[in-house]
C-alpha cells in the first residue's frame, strides 16, 4: 500500500513539473494537501489496527475467563460469584441478584458429588463497546453415587460478559438450545 501512494505522488510531481506550474502556490498547496490526505489516511489505519488488537486480546480474554468458570463450577468453587456481575439475567429466573445465582449454584454443586463441564465450539458476538455474548456447546456430565443418579448432556450455553476496566463479569447465563440430556431418576 505504501509503495503505491509513492508511485502516485511521483506521479502527480511528474505531471506538475512537466506541466510547468510546479512553482506557483497553488500547486504546492495541492501537494501539501495530497500529503495531509494520505498522513490521515495512516492515522485512521493505525487507530484500526489498535482497535483489532484490544478486541482480539478481549476475546482471548473471554475465552480464558470462560474456561476458568468451567473449572471453578467443576470444582465447585466457594469464590465463584468473582465471575459475576451483581446482577445477572440467569436463564429462566430473569434478572437475579448474584446472591441468588450463588445459591441456585450451591443447590446443584449440594446435589451432585462430581460435575464435569466442558466447552467449545466458540462464537463470539460484540454487543457494545464492553459488552460481549459468548455462544458455545457445553457438555455436561454429573454424579451422585450415593443416591445412584446420574445426569448428562450435551446445550448451546450463551454468556454475556461486560467488561469493567479490565475484569470481565457474567451479565447474562442461559441456554440457548438442548442438544439431548439424559437422567437416571
């Protein structure tokens, strides 16, 4: 690309030289113009650049933090309201205190001995300047030896992240679509 803004403006010097006007004022101030234009042209493409990079480093953000809720559930971890906004749209309970979301956690984390989530299949939609939904297949598998129950399955889990200077939390957790889930109780 820069090579060919220099091959143009060779050329416009060309034609103004062997015009013969090279020397009047006017001409230079198109020259100086022709140069003001193609500086804002670079600016603009910078500030582009600039602007794919902190998106793509807030992507692989999200994917991180994502994959760091789905070992904190697996885990289940006591800190897991961290990942959270203090008010989130939880699937059907609507828009809920991150209390309530810690305690609906806590009942299932109270049912199953073992739970093992993981995810992937990754689409990422920005929403707004802070606002990200993270759309993925999760498979789920959970066990309850001393009760003999088992429950597994395989959804479209949605996240909305919002991003507060830097730490990104959970504004919205749903499911999209259920692939197939299996229950032995």
């Amino acid at each position: 690309m820069q090579a060919k803004i220099e091959i143009l403006k060779l050329f416009i010097l060309l034609v103004v030289i062997s015009s013969g006007c090279g020397n009047d004022e006017s001409t230079k101030l198109k020259i100086k113009e022709f140069e003001l234009k193609e500086r804002e042209a670079e600016v603009e493409k910078k500030k582009k650049d600039l602007n794919q990079t902190v998106e793509s480093n807030t992507i692989s953000q999200a994917k991180k933090f994502i994959e760091e809720w789905v070992s904190s559930t697996n885990n289940k971890d006591p800190n897991l309201g961290r990942f959270y906004d203090d008010y989130v749209k939880y699937y059907k309970g609507g828009l809920m205190k991150k209390s309530q979301v810690l305690e609906d956690k806590r009942n299932f984390f109270n049912r199953w001995d073992r739970i093992e989530i993981t995810s992937e299949q990754y689409v990422e939609e920005k929403i707004s300047e802070d606002e990200y939904a993270y759309i993925f297949d999760k498979h789920f598998s959970c066990s309850s030896y001393s009760k003999n129950k088992n429950y597994n399955g395989k959804v479209r889990s949605r996240l909305i992240l919002k991003e507060y200077g830097g730490t990104l939390k959970i504004i919205s957790e749903n499911d999209e679509e259920i692939y197939y889930t299996n229950k032995n109780y």
